[in-house]
C-alpha cells in the first residue's frame, strides 16, 4: 500500500506538469489528465482486487518501458540501479582496480591494465589470469561481466585481494589493489601520420572530452601539424554541448553549429562563440555507419560551411535530442525533446515510423542493398536538397551524413575466418599470450614502439602457432579464405602486440598501415588543388 501511495502521488505530480501543458497546447484532443486518472485507477484495482499478489513495482517499470517504445527508438527508461552504469561512459570515470579484460574459457584474461591506474601501480600485467577474488575461486561458468563488474569495482579506497596465475605457471600470486577513480579516456589516439599530417580518433562525446582534444591537439601542433584527421568512425555519440564545443574548434566566431526545435522544445540556436582553435588547417573528418548523434552533428556543421573534408560511408541517421528527467525512485527517463538541424536546415533523423525493430535493422538493410560496397546505391529525393553555406555544393537531408568522398567496407573483414577469429577471441588471446611469453625479447630488441614498428614482422613461426591456436579453439581454418584476408591478419597481430607491450594508440598507429581511408584522407590533404577543389573553392 506504501507503495500505491507513492505511485499515486507520483501520477498528481505529472498530471499538474500536463495540466500546465495544456495551457500552452488548448488543440490537444486528447485530455491527459484524464489519461493518467485511468492509469492510476488501473494499478488501485491491481493492488485491491487482483487474485494474487502483484509486483507494482516492476508493472511500472515495464509499463514505463512499453510506452517510451511507441515514441521513438532513442526514448528510454534506466532502472535507478542501471543509472551509473549508464552514465558512465559520458561522465568519463568509474572506481574500480583499472583492468581491460576478457573473458576466455571461464577464465578472466587482463586484456591490459590502465597506465597508472591502481592494478598497474602494484604489478598486474597484460596476460595475467585472475583466478580468486578475497579468497573466492573466480572460475568456472558462474564467471560472467556483471560477475566481474560487481567483484572488481567498488568504493575509491576499498582493498580487494587478487589471485593471479601469470604465464604457464600454475602458482597463485596474491596482489591487493586498493579502488580507485578510473579514467575513461574518450579520445583512443593522437599521433603525426607524416611530417604534415595530425590524426586524433574520438570514441565518443564525454565530458571529459573537450578536455582531451585540446591536449591533443596541443601535442599535435608542436610537432608541427598542418591538417588534421579527425576519426568518428563507429563514435555514436554523447553530449551535445561537447559537439558543439568541438565543431567550434574548427569554425569562426557567429557561425552557427547546430539548432534544436521540437513541438513543446522552442527553437534554440548554437553558434561558435569565438574563433577555434584549430580554424585554418585543411581537416578531414572520418565518418561511416556507426557515427550517429553528435558525430553527426561536428560532420554536418564542418560539410555544411565547407570547412573540411567528409570520407567514409553514410552516418547512421540520429537527429533526435534526449532530455534526462529523474523519478521520484532515481530511475531516469530520457525522453525525446527535439530534432536537431544542421547550420543549412538538415535534419539527419531516418525514418522509425515503422517501428524500432524495423529502425535497428537499418544497418542489416543497407548491407543488403549494397550501400556499404557502392556509392550509387544511395538515392536521396531532391526534396531533401540542400546547398553548403559558403560554396553551394549539393548536400542532402535525412537518413544520416553522406560522406564528399565514398569509400566501401573493406572485404578483407568480410571472410568467415576472419569474424570467426575476432567472435571467438582468438587475436586477443594469441597475442597477450605472446607478449607475456617474448616480453623480455621484445624489449631487448627493439627497445620502443618505433623500432618495433619500423622492425617486428608476424613471421610464419608466429602464424603457425596462430594456426594451431585457432584450430585447438574449434576454428575451420579454410585456406582460400585465409589468403583473402592474410594481410590484415598478420597486421592484426602485429597490432595488438603493440597495444600489450604499450597502448591503444601503439594499435592505432600499426593498423593504419592498411586504413584505406586514411590512406585516402592523406592523399587529399597533401594535395591542395584535390582539398580545394572537393570543397568547391
């Protein structure tokens, strides 16, 4: 009944938020208030008179949840026990003993610890095993994420005490590592490509991530950086605010970044504020499927003002703005407020009207069709025409950014032996184990990345013992498939040695080898008349 009474003073708060709406939209044929009245009656007779005893509780979670389901797919509900956990990712932080890992064989592998972070400060390595967590056997099939997750994190302070099995030793070295505040970087890399070029990849909008950019792109200049790649390939979004403190380090003072305007959202207008710093260099900017929300949003405002370069495939179609609103329980909804407009009038938003599954199926679709290989599979109206603001190239609305320059998904990906090897695991296990077997190797012959990169080859005694492992683990290892995508392989390999022995921007630095697209980004940026002709100038 405690909780009837809170459901039903919840219900009175809401239906004077509506009341007060009304006032503003008289033409509503629907009366809310009404609407609400017959909810609450609905749970009064569950709690009364059903036959059995009722979860109110979760019939208002999952009543929640269907109804934000009809509205839209990026409407939702998280659970007052799921909100930190959401938050996460955007807030740039979590507590907890700072590991990558992975779960192999019932067995959790350290993919890598976090530079600094606290297992790192007391010695765990990449490869380590952890096999008991304070004393308790941390094997076997109960071993799952949200095992690991409720185990490993906890309160900035805390002490856990860690049994690890370290390479082919059976021994079980104890470690305690005391919690603490893990950074979540959102920017994965920054490096020179070439003596003119700066590349900086963006894994999502944090809050932390303007931060990050500027440090960036700081490091960039001092090494002399003329045009910068920015990579928003698979970044599927965050903060609005941080997208449009981004874009205005590419644009000048008063240009206008992006505007939001939804039915009871009035219109509201973002421009740059002063001039960026980062205005006069040629940039390139990588998108493809996976770049939604505020990817799109930096991707429209640079196409848009003709300020730079757009290479990849089609964006993923999210112009729709969320707004957090607490439960009187902690539990949020984000509930769609607004649509948001490029600096020419474009919104981006693809079509749900047919439902969300039918919305999240839209990758499946393009594939299918044959967007993802070839650029004249792509037809847009010419209702959704529009002209950039500078130059008055052609640019088009709805259904996600299309990119100035095409390029299709690479096929060496595409093979079964290659998602099979990724599904399965196997890269990441082969790897650290090599590293935790050749670290000593590694360091007295090639003494820093750069030696490493320049000198280390994956050689056929290292892709045999890759084969084995593969076939020990239940993979076909089919020869015609293997010749297709061999390059990338040993590539792969070479990659994620790199990203063991020293970090994610080592793996970045080593894959690019065979990025086409950065291939092509370079090639563009080091030819002015191809830069200024692509941006009609």
């Amino acid at each position: 009944m405690r909780y009837l009474k809170f459901l039903l003073l919840f219900v009175v708060i809401c239906s004077q938020l509506i009341t007060n709406a009304q006032a503003v939209k008289q033409e509503t044929q629907i009366n809310p208030q009404t609407t609400l009245q017959k909810m609450s009656m609905m749970y009064y007779l569950i709690d009364k008179f059903y036959v059995d005893t009722a979860n109110l509780e979760q019939l208002t979670e999952d009543a929640i949840v269907a109804i934000l389901k009809e509205l839209d797919p990026h409407s939702a509900y998280i659970s007052k026990k799921d909100v930190e956990k959401a938050n996460e990712p955007l807030v740039g932080s979590f507590e907890g003993i700072g590991v990558t890992f992975q779960l192999f064989q019932d067995t959790i592998l350290v993919i890598s610890p976090v530079p600094g972070g606290p297992s790192d400060k007391v010695g765990i390595m990449a490869g380590d095993k952890i096999v008991k967590i304070d004393g308790e056997d941390a094997v076997g099939k109960k071993i799952s994420n949200e095992y690991v997750m409720e185990h490993l994190r906890g309160k900035k302070g805390t002490v856990v005490t860690l049994g690890i099995k370290r390479g082919k030793s059976n021994e079980i070295i104890d470690f305690e590592v005391v919690r603490d505040k893990i950074p979540l970087n959102s920017i994965d890399a920054a490096f020179m490509v070439d003596k003119n070029v700066g590349y900086i990849k963006l894994d999502r909008f944090a809050k932390t991530s303007m931060t990050e950019f500027e440090e960036s792109l700081e490091k960039l200049k001092k090494q002399k950086m003329k045009s910068l790649i920015l990579d928003l390939r698979g970044n599927n979004g965050g903060y609005l605010n941080i997208a449009v403190e981004l874009s205005n380090q590419f644009l000048k003072k008063d240009q206008t970044i992006v505007f939001t305007e939804g039915l009871k959202s009035p219109k509201q207008i973002f421009n740059t504020e002063k001039n960026g710093d980062f205005t006069d260099g040629k940039l390139v900017v990588l998108i493809d499927e996976g770049s939604a929300s505020a990817s799109e949003i930096v991707s429209g405002a640079v196409q848009d003002w003709d300020r730079g370069v757009l290479i990849g495939r089609r964006s993923f179609g999210k112009g729709l703005v969320q707004r957090p609103f607490n439960l009187p329980d902690g539990s949020v909804v984000r509930l769609t407020t607004a649509r948001y407009y490029t600096p020419t009038g474009r919104c981006i938003q693809r079509s749900y009207d047919k439902g969300s599954e039918d919305y999240y199926n839209e990758m499946t679709k393009r594939m299918k069709h044959g967007e993802y290989y070839h650029a004249d599979s792509i037809h847009f109206p010419d209702s959704l025409k529009y002209s950039t603001m500078l130059s008055g190239r052609t640019v088009y609305g709805g259904g996600g950014i299309m990119p100035d320059i095409f390029m299709p998904v690479d096929t060496t990906f595409g093979t079964k032996l290659y998602v099979d090897l990724v599904r399965k695991g196997i890269f990441n296990r082969f790897t650290v184990d090599y590293v935790m077997d050749h670290r000593k190797d590694l360091i007295e012959k090639y003494q820093n990345f750069d030696k490493f990169n320049e000198g280390f080859f994956v050689n056929e005694d290292i892709m045999q013992a890759f084969r084995k492992l593969s076939e020990e683990e239940g993979i076909e290892w089919n020869e015609e498939q293997f010749l297709r995508s061999e390059s990338m392989i040993r590539l792969q390999i070479k990659a994620l040695i790199a990203r063991n022995e020293w970090d994610m921007e080592k793996y970045y630095q080593v894959i690019m080898k065979q990025d086409k697209m950065i291939e092509k980004a370079v090639e563009i940026l080091n030819d002015n008349n191809q830069y200024r002709q692509l941006l009609g100038r």
